[in-house]
C-alpha cells in the first residue's frame, strides 16, 4: 500500500486531543499597534462564521511593547484551528499565537 505523503492516514479529528467541536480559547500576542486587535478579530471571524468579537480581551505588556490579544470561540475541526494559526502567525504583525 503506498500512501501519499501530502495527506494523513489519520481521519480528521484522531490526529489531536481534542474532541469537536470544543469551545477554545485563543491567545495571540502582537506589535502594540492600534490596529492588531481588529486584525486579530477580522482574521479569526474568516474562519469561524459564528465568532462573537465580545470574548475579545486585550491586554498590553508591562513594557508597553507588545499586546495579547485573546478570544475565545467554538472550534469545529483541527484543519480549522491549523488555518486560523497559519494565517495569524503569518501576519507581519503578529509574534505568536497560542
């Protein structure tokens, strides 16, 4: 049997803990810009179509440097939460996600 290496042998869902859909929190830490928690939210809300902006947090950092942006929203596959994370560790502005 010969298996293709661009996809899994394990079924969506087996590959992760999770069990879905599960209500998950979002922490994303970023440059202190005025525009990093709408870009947070714009970002998240292209993949979530149920996302609700009123579980966004946002703290600043004690050096006033960075922000942490969190939210918290209802994830539906792990391919979800792989291309939310690609799309804001991508972002120039973003330092990580967790």
């Amino acid at each position: 049997m010969s298996t293709d290496p661009r996809r899994s042998p394990i079924p969506e869902g087996r590959d992760t803990n999770f069990e879905f859909p599960t209500e998950y929190p979002l922490k994303v830490a970023g440059k202190n810009l005025p525009t990093l928690e709408s870009t947070v939210i714009t970002i998240v809300s292209k993949h979530v179509e149920d996302f609700d902006a009123t579980t966004v947090t946002v703290r600043e950092s004690k050096g006033g440097k960075y922000l942490a942006v969190s939210v918290s929203f209802t994830a539906r596959s792990k391919n979800q939460l792989d291309s939310i994370y690609t799309e804001l560790t991508g972002h120039a502005d973003i330092v990580w996600a967790l």
